[in-house]
C-alpha cells in the first residue's frame, strides 16, 4: 500500500514531467532520458512490496532522504551544451540510469526511501562501493548538468550532492548497528567512489 509520502513523490514526478515534456517534444534527449528514469524509479515505490521495518519519517535523515530524492526534480532542460559535451552528457547519463536500475533492482524489496535496515545488500553493483544507487545517479546527474549546463542546475546539482554525502552519512550510522554491515563495509571500503571515498 502506498504510503502518504509515495503518494507525494508521483505529484511531484508528474510536475516535473510536465514542464520536461516541452524539451522532449522538441528532442532533447537528455530530458527524454532523466524522465524515464525517474519515472521508473516512481514505479519502483509504489508497486514494490516492502519489507516490513520500522522507519522514522520525521527524523533529520528522513529530511535528509526526502531532499536527496526531490532535489534533482528541480533540474531543467536548458540550452544545450555544444554537441560534443552534450554527447558526453546524454552517454553519462544514460549509463548512470542503467546502472541506477541495475542496483534498484538488485535490492528488491528492501529498496525504500528513508534509511532502515530492510536485510543488508551485498551481491552485484554492492562489491564495488556500499551505495550504488547514489553513485549512479551521480554519473545520471552530472550527465544530465553537464548536456545542460546553467547555473541553476549546477546549484541544484552541488547541493544535492552535498545532500546524499551527508544522507550516507546518516545511513551508515544506522546501518553500521548491524554486524552484518560492519562486516560488509570491512570488505566493500569505499561508499560512493572506488578509490576515493
């Protein structure tokens, strides 16, 4: 059943798409793209099952998980960069939506918005760092800045990315009350950049 704030994110998500449709009726693919990937994550919470665990919905990481899933909704098609770099731009992103489903999916019921411990995730695009969605949507993101440069999505972009360091933050100190996870985070090092942090 979906949950008042499920319920909230689809209204937003069919705002957002209402002022991207116009970029995508005129061929921006990048705006094409942005869309049907959050459009596939909306689908994602409303009709996956869940795991049953408690969550607090008003507590700062679930500000936190809330402003980390609405932030890149405020991104806008703009003019787009030179053909090269739009290029480069639309491949990021695509690649970045790709793999964000790759590790959505991997997750299955435990995929939610708001951090708990819904069974610790270890297989797939978990060995290469602790939290693949967050590091694909960076590449998603910044394909999607980078074909559309201007400084509202930059401000957007920096803010948000500030948002999910500080969001895995708080998740880990949840998720790090779990044996299990600190023995996970011992082998898998790095959280959101291999090599780097």
């Amino acid at each position: 059943m979906p949950t008042l704030g499920d319920v909230l994110l689809a209204l937003v998500y069919g705002l957002f798409v209402r002022i991207s449709i116009g970029a995508t009726v005129r061929g921006d693919v990048g705006a094409l793209i942005l869309a049907i990937q959050e459009l596939s994550i909306v689908i994602l919470v409303l009709t996956r099952r869940r795991a049953s665990v408690a969550v607090a919905g008003d507590s700062p990481p679930a500000v936190l998980a809330w402003c980390g899933t609405i932030l890149p909704l405020l991104l806008r098609p703009t003019t787009l960069a030179h053909m090269p770099i739009a290029l480069l731009g639309n491949a990021l992103q695509l690649l970045g939506g790709v793999l964000v489903l790759a590790a959505t999916l991997r997750l299955g019921r435990s995929f939610g918005i708001v951090a708990a411990n819904r069974g610790i995730q270890t297989g797939g695009l978990y060995r290469v760092v602790r939290h693949p969605i967050y590091a694909a949507y960076m590449l998603a993101f910044g394909g999607f800045v980078l074909a559309h440069p201007s400084l509202n999505n930059v401000v957007i972009l920096t803010s948000w990315l500030i948002v999910q360091v500080l969001r895995v933050r708080a998740e880990e100190r949840l998720l790090m009350q779990d044996e299990e996870y600190t023995t996970y985070a011992a082998q898998v090092r790095y959280r959101l950049i291999p090599g780097c942090w």
